[in-house]
C-alpha cells in the first residue's frame, strides 16, 4: 500500500525547507534554550553553594522543568503564529479560491494546516535534544522521559494548532487571528477554573466533580506531569482528600490515569476545534454563501 502524504503538508514543509528563516528561527531556539539552561545551572550553584555545601548533583534534575517549561512558552508563542496565519494568510494572497478548487475536502485542509505546523515544531523540539540530554545525564532522568515530553509537546502543539486554524477560518486579517488564538487559548485556561472556583465557595472550600473540568485545562495536564516526572506521585492525589470530591474525580487522580484521561479529553477539543474550522472553510457554509446571499 502505497503512502501519500497530505499535499498542504508536502508543500508547506518544501517552502519551509527552502527559507532561511527556519534556520535562523533554529539557531534563535537553541539560543533561547542554551541561555536558560546557563542560568539555571548557574542558580542552581549558587543555591548549593548557600545551603547545601557546593553539592549540586542532586539538585541538577531541576534543569528539566526548566527546560521543559522554556519549550513550552516558545511552542505557545511559535504555533499560533503558524497556523493563525495559514488560512487568513491565504485570503490576503488572493490563492483562498484556488485552494478550494482542489479535490482536497475542507477537512483534509485543516489539517494539513495543523500537521505542517506540528511537524516544524517537531524540527525545533529534536534540535533542542541535545541540551535537553545534557539535563537528562546530569539530573538522573530516564530517556523514557525526553521521549515522554516529546509526546505532550506534539500533543500541546496540536491542542493550540487547532485553536490558531479555527481563528484563522474566522478572521479575514492574519494579525487578528493571532491576537483571537492568542486571547482564546487564555480563555479556555481560564474559563476550566471557573467551575471549580464556583463550587468551592458554594462548597466550603470542596471542590467536588467539578475538578473534571479541569481535564480540559492544558497548564494543570503540565502541572501533572512534571509532577509525575520529577517525584513519581501525583500532584491531584497530594492535594485532594475522599472528602473533598467526588467517587470520579477521586478515582481519575489515582497515579498516572489523570494524565491520559486529560490528554484525551485536549485532544478532543482539539478535534472540535477542526470540525469547527472546516466548517467554516467550507464554501457551502462559511462567510462567503452568507455573503452572497445577502447581495442576492
């Protein structure tokens, strides 16, 4: 069986391969990552020094959450910049018509989009192996784990390809679907605590189920799993008592279960989100069928 690959994956990455920019943006990103790593060496010293006696081996794994962390905020800012743009961005060239004459169905667009923009993030993520190894030798980290976050970084850039493709399918200008992706990614983190908030001052001070809405919440599946990465226990089971919320709830934030099910639940919503861009991409339902029939 032969494979063929999505033909807006094929053409975005020879247009990537091809620009400079993917070059420097690499050279900025281990430049990034290099300075973090430095200075958190370089805290990490200084605290051992102070407190514990210039012993600082076993307080080197603490270079992996910081990382980790300098990823994920570049991979936030770096992915809505690729997607937000791609479907705006081709209603400013004037080729949005020329694409929808393809045989490509809307859907086989959004995430062709989606999958180019993860897949250059992947570049960036694998560049940075090296320094990232350098964390896993010094701090006694398995190789289980660098694959691990591997896995949760494809799965976050999925999660805000998504939200920047649905923003694009909505806006007509590129800068305003960054902004949009940008303002609803904090939305969604903020409006899962939302809940939460509500029942426990209703509650005093039990949160109850209304913690599952927090399996949505993509900082909390972070805080999870570095949680779990670091010490090997679970940062739900430490805070949340029997009595403090509900048979479900309790039962999900037992060892490593909170994670998969929280990643299911980020990759559902990211599902939603496509669903939602190609209906909008579609010509028989977007903006341009009501725009023609208000001029009819």
């Amino acid at each position: 069986m032969k494979f063929r690959m999505n033909p807006i994956v094929k053409k975005d990455l020879q247009v990537t391969a091809r620009s400079m920019r993917l070059s420097w943006g690499l050279f900025a990103y281990e430049g990034v990552l290099t300075f973090a790593f430095m200075l958190a060496l370089l805290g990490i010293q200084g605290e051992s020094r102070s407190f514990y006696g210039g012993n600082i081996y076993s307080y080197l794994v603490m270079l992996f959450p910081v990382l980790a962390i300098s990823q994920v905020c570049i991979v936030s800012l770096i992915v809505p910049l690729l997607t937000a743009s791609s479907i705006s961005g081709e209603k400013e060239r004037q080729t949005f018509d020329i694409m929808m004459t393809t045989c490509m169905s809307p859907f086989s667009i959004v995430v062709g989009k989606v999958t180019s923009a993860v897949i250059r993030i992947l570049f960036f993520v694998l560049a940075g192996t090296p320094i990232m190894a350098l964390a896993f030798v010094v701090g006694g980290l398995s190789w289980l784990d660098l694959l691990s976050f591997m896995l949760v970084i494809s799965l976050y850039s999925v999660f805000l390809g998504s939200i920047g493709i649905f923003c694009s399918s909505i806006c007509k200008k590129a800068i305003a679907a960054v902004i949009l992706s940008y303002v609803l990614t904090a939305v969604i983190c903020g409006a899962t605590t939302i809940p939460v908030i509500l029942r426990m001052l209703i509650g005093r001070g039990k949160p109850g189920e209304s913690l599952l809405f927090m399996l949505f919440n993509p900082i909390l599946f972070f805080e999870e799993y570095f949680m779990q990465v670091m010490t090997g226990e679970s940062l739900m089971a430490d805070e949340l008592s029997r009595s403090d919320v509900g048979i479900l709830t309790y039962a999900l934030s037992r060892g490593t279960l909170w994670i998969f099910i929280s990643a299911a639940c980020i990759l559902l919503l990211s599902f939603v989100f496509m669903l939602l861009a190609s209906w909008r991409v579609n010509p028989l339902h977007g903006s341009g069928t009501r725009a023609s029939r208000k001029k009819k």
